[in-house]
C-alpha cells in the first residue's frame, strides 16, 4: 500500500549545520497495517512523516502509494489520500471557526471548492452523529469556537477531522505527547476504535514505548535515519520494555538515550 524506498533527506547541505535526518530510509506498509514508530531524539521519525506527507522534498528515493509514485507530489495533492494529526493540539484546528465549520473544511478537503459555503442540514446531521462518537458531548457544542476547547478536546477533533473521509493513510505525529496522562489514555482509545473501525493504514510515532507495543499490528524502530528493528505478531504481543532496550543496544551499538520514552 505504501513503500518508501531508500529515501534519503539532509538538511542545510554543504553548511556547518549539515544534518542527515534519513539515511537510505526503507519501509513498506500493507493496506489495514497499523504500524507504531519509536526512536531517540534526532532519529528521523517526524522526518519520516513530513516527507511522506510531502512538507519536504527528498534529496534521493522513491515514496509509492498504491503503485504510483507521489516522490515529487506537493503537499496539497497528497492532503486528499492522508489524514494528519500533528503533536500540539493547537496545529490541526482553526481557534476562530466553530466546531462544525471545522469538520466542514475537513470533510471537503480536496474537494472542488465554490461559491457555496453554508452547511447543510444533511452535513450537520452527519458531523452531529460523528461528534457523538468522541463521548465528549461535543455533539451540542457545535456552533462553539474551537478556541473554547481544552487540549484534549481539540485533538481528539483533529483527529475526527483527519479521519472524516476515510483517508487511505492516516499519520499521527506525536499526537498525544502534549497531553496530560489521563487525556492521552482517552485520545489513544479513541485513535485504536478509529482506525479498527475504518480499518485505516496508520503510521504512528509516539515517545511511549509501551504504547508502542500494545497499539498497532507492527512496531518500528529508528535509529539515525533508518530502521534498526521491526516486530509484529506474537514477537510484538510479548515484547517488555526492556527487551526493546535491548534491541536497540544491540542494533545500534549505543545505550538508548532518553529519559522521556523510557520512563513514559
């Protein structure tokens, strides 16, 4: 469904601050995988995600979705086949614009745009019943700015949004890692009812290695640029936390260096 093939990207080329953030990356994605990414600060993760996304261009490689190569696609071209959520909860929403305007401009992403803006009762019905899924009562709050919203709120529509249409990939950045614990638990259970009930190809970074390990079908590790491990099935089911330490130790020939993923 998706192959990234030996796709390399460096930043600030030939400067005293050349930086290698993907180093021969190669990673393939069948169609209803659900594949979580872990890795230590400056591995690669986000970079893997923007450019899959088209935010950046590639200096090197192939990026193929269903067969057709999108290496050289804008941005806006590939936003019709991706739904995003990004890590801060401000990112994926317009703080001025009601809820329901919100999901309005989601739904009709990549759609012809007109003269014609007004929401439909058809559309408000839907949005209505698509808000009751989330459980926040956000269903009657839909004339409400988005601005109103706590963190929580807000990325559990940006999630709604970005899976409103169903996209054919879904990539999620970092997407709880602003949140308080006990929100971060509601957004990841909505994110796995989401995904299994659309059954969406996802890509998911997170800093959490154990949420890592029990979201998803697969798990990925990167280390400067590439792939240093993959699991998936019963290697996945029984994997610990110190296992995948391990893992990296041996893969990357180094200690694993951050506090933050490992103590999430």
């Amino acid at each position: 469904m998706l192959r990234v093939l030996n796709v390399e990207k460096t930043f600030n080329k030939g400067t005293i601050n050349e930086k290698r953030a993907l180093n021969g990356l190669n990673l393939e994605l069948q169609d209803g995988d659900f594949v979580t990414v872990i890795g230590g600060n400056g591995a690669g993760k986000s970079t893997m995600l923007n450019v899959i996304a088209g935010v950046y261009p590639i200096d090197r490689g192939q990026i193929i979705l269903h067969g057709e190569n999108i290496s050289t696609w804008p941005e806006h071209k590939r936003a019709r086949f991706e739904g995003r959520v990004f890590q801060d909860p401000m990112k994926g929403t317009a703080a001025n614009m009601q809820i329901q305007e919100n999901l309005a401009m989601a739904y009709r992403r990549g759609l012809k745009r007109g003269l014609k803006w007004a929401i439909t009762k058809e559309e408000h019905a839907r949005y209505h019943e698509a808000l009751k899924t989330l459980n926040l009562g956000l269903e009657d709050r839909m004339t409400a700015k988005v601005g109103l919203l706590s963190g929580g709120q807000r990325q559990a529509l940006t999630l709604l949004m970005a899976t409103l249409r169903k996209p054919e990939l879904l990539l999620l950045d970092e997407h709880t890692a602003a949140l308080d614990p006990k929100t971060s638990a509601k957004v990841l259970e909505l994110t796995r009812q989401i995904v299994e009930e659309n059954k969406l190809t996802t890509l998911m970074i997170t800093h959490n290695m154990k949420d890592a390990i029990r979201m998803g079908n697969r798990l990925v590790m990167m280390h400067e640029g590439r792939i240093i491990y993959q699991a998936s099935g019963e290697e996945k089911e029984h994997l610990q936390v110190s296992e995948l330490l391990e893992k990296f130790e041996q893969a990357a020939g180094d200690a694993f260096a951050n506090d933050r993923m490992i103590l999430g």
